[in-house]
C-alpha cells in the first residue's frame, strides 16, 4: 500500500489541510490544482503541434506528386528509426538522470529551441524549395517538387528526432509528480484536454492545411516554445534516490546490458511489447485516411467538422470517463474495447464494394454515428498510460517504456514502408487520379488489429492470474502461465458493458440508415443488399461478442 493510496490513513499538514504525495513531493488541495492547471497547459500546447504536424505533411507530399511508399518513409519508417534508438536510451537515462530540475524536464528543455526551429523550417519548406532549385537545380533533372520533398523529408526528420527527446519523457513525468490515485482520472483530463485542442484545430484551421501552412506551423512553433516551455519552468520534479549505477564510470555497454537484462528477459512483457507493436503497425496506414474520406465525397471542411464534432462528444465524456476506468481497470478496459474493434470494425468493408451515398448525406450521417461512439472512445482513450503503469514495474517505468517503444518502432520502420507499398500496389489496379484504392487501407487495419487483439487478450490472462484488479503485481522474474494459480474472479464487468453497447448502437443504426437509403431513397439494388447484409451481421454478431467476453473472463 503507498503512502497516497486512497485505502491510507489521510495525512494532514500543521493547517488541518489534506496532504497527497507522489514521492518526496506533497500537495494540498491547492497545490494539486495548481499542478493539474499547469500540467494540462502543457498539454494543450503539445497536443496542439503534434496535431499539426502529421496532419499536414501527408497532405503536402501527396499534392507535390510523392508516392505513397514515401509518404510512409517520412511519416513512418523515419520516425521509428528513432523510437528504436533515441528512445530505448532516453528512457533509460532519464531514469537515472538526477538534476535540481529533475530527471525529464531537463530532457524537455535541451531539445525545444531545435525542435521549434525545425516545425518554422517545415513550414517555410515551398519558399526554401524553390529558392534552392533556382540557385542550383534550375538546369538538372530534379524538379522543385522533388526538392521541396526532399527538404520536407530532411525538416520533419529533425522535428522527429528533437521530438523523441520530448516524446520519451513527458508522460513519464505524470507518473513522477501526479499522486498514484489521481492518475486515471488526471489521464481522462489530460485527454479531454488533447481532444478539445484536437477539435479546435480541425474545426477552424485543418480547412487551411494546404492554403496556409506556414502560418499554421509557425503558430505552432510559438506556442510550443513559450507556452510549453512555460509548463515545464512552472512545474517542480521531486527528489528521487540515487540510482543503482552511483559512483560508477559511465559506461554504454553496461547500460546496454542492464537495460536489455531488466526490460527483455520476462516473456510477459514481451506479450505487451509485440501487442503495442502490431497495434502500431496498424495504425501506420492511418496517414493515408484523410485520402480514404476523400475517396467517400467528403471535402476538408467536412473531414475537419466530423473530427472536432467527435472530438467535441469525446471531451464531454472525457470529464468522468478517468474514473470509469479507474472502477472498470484500465487493463480490463483495453481489452473489452480491443476486441469490440475486432468484432465490428468489418463494417467499413462495404465500401470497397459499392459507392457512398451523396457526400451531404454520408456527411451527416457519419457525424450523427460518430455520436454514439463518444463513451466508448473516451473510457479506452483514457487507459492507455494508467494500463502500462499498472503494468510496468514503477522504479523502471522509463525502461520498460523505452523497451516498449523499440520494439514497436522495430515493426513500425518495416510496417510503415509496406503500408505505403500496399496502397501502391493496390493504386495500381485504379485510374491515376481516383483515390479508391485508399479505401482498401481497412483491411490492413483488420489483420494487425487481429494480431493485437491476440496478444492483448495474451496479457489479460496474465494479468488477472497474477491477481487482476486488486493483486497484481508487476513480475520480476520469468513466469509460466500454466503454474499461475486461477483467476478468481470470473464475472463479467457489467458497468463497461454500457459504453459498448451504445457503441454499438451506432454502428447498427448508421449501417441500417443506409440500407434504407439504398431502398427507399435513392434505390439502387446492389448497394442496399451489401448494406443490408452488413447490418444483419452487425446484429449477428452482438451476442457472439457478448459470449466471448464471459469467456475472457474464464478462471
């Protein structure tokens, strides 16, 4: 039991005020809202530019005429070629790393003046491009075009690299400052707040992705330099022990050695590690959606307003959705919501089959979809960091999270190059200027979430063998399965099961509009038995879906 653990006795200061603790820090009610305040600053400011920058890029590259393939290098494969190395090595030092400005701001500080420079570069990238084609390639066979990708392609692996630095320690900071039990409901903040910020920019700027990109990125570039950096001048790290190499020369081999011993030798963490891989892997194709919503009628200006409608839906559940996950356990709640996405993502298959209805129509109605989807999304949104720090060993989370990220980067440098070759390959078998074959990116997403699935379902095993929401402990040593004794509890958690029908929902009545749109509005016979079939099985498969969670929660 922690000394800020709920079931503790409440200690008091000389004033009779509360005292919560995260480590050597102690807050009053006061102070923690301070903290919270100055925090989720930080977060908007963050969430905002990294906002910017993956949804522009491909955008830009795909109007200069780049392949998919080198869409996918830039946005991919370039930045796992530094998850995989810049990372691993950050985490683990900065777990070691001891400072008066602690041990993840200073990594934060060091890489914002280069990280500001390189999102300015991106966005004067057309002006730089041509200057330079006319002082040098003017006569050879390179065209501006390929210059500026070229320089776009340079810029954005700057941004990438200096951004790792910031990647790799930020959210470890949560887990260094914020009190253990305000953790899930601080994270479903934290997320309301990137969600607000997500929906403001696809609301009133993404509209302006292309016509005005450089005063998007430099917008960007201030915010990030004095409104984050003011977060991190604002907030205060603890003082933490010495770490376990004190009074040791620095040495790169036995670091090396200590981290892979630590974070690889315990299969377990392997099943978390290739999960958040393949799951990664997936999600590579997901630069190329705006194409695929393109390919559906859908404009920019649409795109934008059904992402920050979401997002706005999201943000209202997003304020208790923290403490539905605390009462429903973050790992059992990627792991219901996991195979949900398995069970009814097929959904979106029927495209690939029949043509949309008017853009006005499919416009509206997948904005009123995404509605009921809200909860769901928000709850599982709000698991991803509360789950690996229950997971994680706590005094080696910063490794753990660096062994995470270079496996998945690992996967992620190959899978995001062949993602691009698939939808080249794909783009080959339609005319030159149609973008179908974007459509056909659901089936990549289908298989890898299969596999992840697969593994998540590896690590929920584990997880309530190891003694699930009130038992468990992060193992030290290599573990077998079979010589864990039973779970014991085997109920279903019914709370979670109301997100995911309302989920559902939304998918069974988008899918039955449609049908009925194919007959009586707008009939077309091919179209409303395709829609018509994908409806009948999205109600199939309610109670098949059901039935499989009582069996994941088996003894």
């Amino acid at each position: 039991m922690t000394p800020d653990s709920p079931s503790a006795s409440p200690e008091f200061d000389a004033k009779g005020r509360r005292i919560h603790r995260c480590g050597s820090l102690a807050y009053t009610k006061h102070g923690l809202v301070a903290l919270f305040c100055w925090l989720l600053w930080g977060d908007f400011c963050f969430n905002l530019m990294e906002t910017v920058v993956p949804s522009i890029i491909p955008l830009k590259l795909h109007s200069l005429g780049a392949a998919n393939s080198i869409i996918a290098l830039i946005m991919s494969t370039l930045p796992g070629v530094f998850n995989t190395t810049v990372c691993p090595w950050v985490s683990f030092k900065s777990d070691h790393y001891r400072s008066r400005w602690g041990r993840r701001i200073p990594f934060i500080l060091f890489t914002m003046p280069f990280l500001t420079a390189s999102l300015l570069l991106i966005g004067f990238s057309d002006s730089l491009g041509g200057w330079l084609h006319g002082l040098f390639f003017s006569g050879s066979a390179l065209s501006r075009n390929t210059v500026i990708i070229l320089l776009l392609a340079v810029f954005a692996g700057m941004f990438d690299l200096f951004n790792m630095f910031v990647g790799s320690v930020y959210y470890y900071l949560y887990n260094d400052v914020v009190p253990e039990h305000f953790q899930s409901r601080f994270m479903g903040w934290s997320r309301l707040v990137g969600v607000v910020s997500a929906a403001l920019y696809n609301f009133f700027i993404y509209q302006f992705a292309l016509s005005h990109m450089r005063e998007i990125y430099i917008g960007a570039a201030l915010l990030y330099f004095f409104g984050f950096g003011l977060m991190c001048l604002k907030v205060k790290e603890g003082t933490y022990p010495p770490p376990p190499d004190t009074g040791l020369a620095p040495s790169l081999i036995r670091d090396i050695k200590t981290f892979a011993r630590e974070c690889f030798s315990i299969p377990f963490y392997w099943l978390i590690f290739l999960g958040t891989m393949f799951g990664s892997i997936g999600g590579t194709i997901g630069v190329f959606n705006v194409f695929s919503l393109q390919s559906l009628g859908l404009d920019l200006d649409q795109i934008g307003k059904i992402a920050a409608v979401s997002g706005v839906v999201v943000a209202g559940f997003l304020t208790f959705a923290g403490v539905l996950a605390d009462r429903w356990h973050p790992v059992r709640v990627d792991a219901y919501a996991n195979a949900f996405n398995l069970f009814f993502m097929f959904t979106g298959l029927v495209w690939l089959f029949i043509d949309p209805p008017p853009a006005s129509v499919f416009f509206r109605v997948s904005m009123a979809g995404g509605v009921f989807g809200g909860l769901l999304i928000a709850v599982h949104s709000t698991t991803s960091m509360p789950r690996i720090m229950h997971l994680f060993p706590k005094d080696r989370f910063g490794a753990f999270c660096g062994a995470q990220a270079m496996v998945r980067s690992a996967g992620v440098m190959l899978g995001g190059l062949l993602a691009g070759l698939f939808l080249d390959i794909v783009k080959g078998f339609f005319p030159a200027d149609s973008l179908t074959a974007y459509r056909y990116g659901l089936i990549w997403q289908i298989i890898f979430a299969a596999v992840t699935f697969g593994l998540c379902y590896g690590v929920y095993r584990y997880w309530k063998r190891l003694g699930g929401d009130t038992g468990y402990t992060p193992p030290l040593t290599s573990i077998r399965y079979a010589d864990l004794p039973l779970a014991q509890d085997t109920r279903v958690c019914r709370g979670m099961l109301a997100p995911l029908l309302i989920a559902w929902s939304g998918i069974m009545l988008t899918n039955a509009f449609f049908f009925l749109h194919f007959v009586w509005f707008s009939p077309n016979r091919r179209a409303a038995v395709a829609s018509g079939l994908v409806t009948a099985l999205v109600l199939a498969i309610l109670p098949v879906y059901l039935r499989f969670l009582r069996f994941m929660e088996r003894a």
